[in-house]
C-alpha cells in the first residue's frame, strides 16, 4: 500500500512564513523533523549531503558555524541540533540580521529547541515555532480506508515503525527510542538522578491511559512523594513522551476541577481496544490543536469533560477559551453514550461527536449527536 508520505502537513505555513521570519521545527525525537527540513530545500540531493545541510554534530559544520560560514548562493539553510551550543541564540541572530534580505533559516530540534528557546528573548520576533506531530489518517490517506486506521493503530504514527509495519521492528524502535529519551535528553536536559524510578513509571503509565490519572496511587507505588511524581511527569511531557489533559466545565454540571488524564505521542504503547483508540483521537486532536495555534495564533486547548458523578465526554476542543466541540470515543457503533447526552442539554458545546471503528454514521434521534467512522470524524472536522 502507497501513503502520501512525501509532503507533511505543516509545509504549506512554513514556506509562507520563511519568506518573512525565521522557522524552528520542534517535535518528539524521531517524528521527522530533519527530513521535513531537507523536503524543502529547493534543489537535489535532499538529504544530508545537501550544502545548505549544517548539523551542529558534525565538526565540520560546527566549525564553519562558529567562523560565521554558511552555504553562499543558497536560499535556505537548515540548522539541526545548532541549540546544544551554549551561545546558540546569539549565533543564529547574527547569521539572520546579517543574511535575512537574501537566505531564509530553518531551525531544527527536539525537546531541548522548545526547552532551550524559552530561557531568552534575544530571537523575540524573528522567527515562528512549529510542533510536528507523527503521521495522522488524512496525512497518510486522504481517501481514510480501514486499512489505513488499522495500520496507525497498531503501529502508531512514527515514521520508521508505521512505515515499516512490521512487530519485530516496532519493538526495536519503541525500545531504542525510550533508551535514547532516557539515557540522552533526561539526563542532559533535566539532570534527573532517579532514572531508574523514572523507567519504573513509564512502565506503568500505559495501564493509566483513558482513565483520571492517580498521582497519589503512582507516588505509594514508587514510594516516593506526590511531588516527585507530579514532577517527573512534567518532565516526561517536555520530552514528547506523553501530554495530560484537564477537565472543562462549570459549576452548573459540577465538574471536576483537579483530575487530568494521560496519553502516548507514540498511542501504540497504550493497551489494545478502546484505551489505544481513544489515545488515537487525543493525539490526532492535539494534532489539530497545535496546529491551528502555530499557524493562526489562536488560543487552543484540548480538555475533557466529567463530572463529580463520574459521567465523562472525552475531548473537548476549545479555541480561545470556547469550546468547538466534543469527541467521545467508542468501541461499538450502535449506542449512544449517556453522559454525551447529558453534556449536550447541560452545556454550550456546539456540536458533539461519537466516533466509532465500524461503519454506521447517522445522528441520533433523540439526542443530535452525531454517531460516525473515525475516518469520517476526521475529513467532518478537517483534522490534519
């Protein structure tokens, strides 16, 4: 089977933008970052080799970058992993004050570009941040077949192991992937000593997946503080191995104020059936979400719904503090969930979905929630 892997989603927005400003390309280690940036140089080869090609790892580049040397007759230069200089912000300033009116910049990084961009202002203005996420089902297949969304299900949306589609070397890449995030960027980044507690709770977070994450219940199984766990998972967010979700709501419907869930970037750790479907949708909406923040500005936010009652909607999407609508996942096809009814006539969520992996799309009679397909879901709300 043929995906349209060539061109990601995020090109259309960094092209306008690099004729204007800056662009940095952050992302989970191994989403892609580099052979996005390569994809848009203008001329072959588009790999490595390309001239405009300079990787702070390389001593060769590295040092031509600290003369102040770049490609010359090249519109665009790529700079990858040029953030683990100590003066990386003043050295990517002076090469775009100086070269702005005739070469354009991309900045690429995982983790420590997002981390290390925050801790100064001296590139306020001067360029725009993107988030790339792993594969979706519109990215890969505009046309949404089943076989499609079963693949991305089971090996989950990263390049290597979704376009390999093989179990042996997905679990070589999951393994060599933890090892990198754990042995590399915590212990660079976050100079965290309880490595082995940390590997200790990634192997029980895939069971917390779809339900409100316990904190308390992680801390008493680690034996360490409550504040150390919340800690840890803060830190395991700014490595792009998982993201948490708060609760939406008012007083009216009682809602839950503190109890947030979890999800994978890579949902093909989560447990099989509704939890790895349900991860699915998360990521595909934050997806969404980051999106159309990185390149129309707006305020979004991706939440959940659950009262003190413990009726619970998924997702709700909010753009600029309003919610956009609700997602709720099920298995089945045939059911409407009583709690999205209940939000429905409770709220002032627009529109409410239930998507599903089987067939049947209609809306229910009783309620006005929309029932249908996961493919459907996406191309109804033009996820990317």
């Amino acid at each position: 089977m043929a995906f349209s892997t060539a061109q990601r989603y995020l090109r259309v927005p960094v092209v306008q933008d690099l004729a204007r400003k800056m662009v940095f390309i952050g992302g989970p280690r191994q989403v892609g970052k580099t052979t996005f940036a390569l994809s848009l140089l203008g001329t072959p080869p588009h790999n490595e080799t390309h001239p405009a090609y300079l990787n702070w790892d390389l001593a060769e580049h590295r040092e031509r970058l600290l003369r102040g040397e770049v490609p010359a007759g090249e519109p665009l230069v790529l700079l990858d992993e040029v953030h683990k200089f100590a003066r990386w912000r003043s050295l990517v300033k002076g090469l775009y004050d100086t070269r702005k009116s005739k070469q354009s910049v991309v900045v690429v990084g995982s983790a420590r570009l997002d981390y290390y961009r925050k801790g100064g202002d001296s590139l306020q203005g001067r360029y725009h941040y993107y988030r790339l996420h792993p594969f979706s089902l519109r990215e890969v297949d505009r046309d949404g077949r089943r076989e499609t969304v079963d693949r991305l299900l089971r090996f989950g949306g990263f390049p290597e192991p979704f376009l390999a589609a093989g179990e042996r070397e997905q679990r070589r890449w999951q393994r060599e992937q933890r090892e990198r995030v754990i042995r590399d960027d915590l212990r660079d980044l976050e100079r965290v000593r309880e490595v082995s507690l940390i590997e200790l709770l990634l192997q029980h977070l895939p069971d917390c997946v779809g339900s409100p994450l316990s904190v308390k219940s992680l801390s008493e199984l680690l034996q360490v503080a409550h504040e150390t766990v919340e800690r840890w998972l803060t830190i395991l967010e700014r490595l792009y191995v998982c993201f948490r979700i708060a609760p939406h709501g008012s007083p009216r419907i009682r809602a839950v104020k503190k109890e947030r869930k979890l999800y994978f970037w890579d949902w093909s750790q989560s447990p099989e059936g509704g939890p790895r479907l349900e991860n699915m949708v998360a990521c595909q909406l934050l997806k969404y979400c980051h999106w159309r923040q990185d390149t129309e500005g707006h305020d979004m936010e991706l939440r959940f719904l659950r009262d003190t009652d413990k009726r619970e909607v998924d997702f709700v999407v909010l753009c600029d503090r309003k919610p956009e609508f609700a997602v709720e996942c099920k298995t089945g096809e045939r059911s409407v969930s009583p709690a999205a009814g209940y939000f429905k006539v409770r709220t002032r969520i627009p529109a409410f979905f239930q998507t599903h992996l089987g067939t049947r799309d209609y809306v229910h009679a009783g309620t006005g929630i929309r029932v249908l397909p996961y493919h459907r879901l996406c191309q109804e709300l033009e996820l990317p």
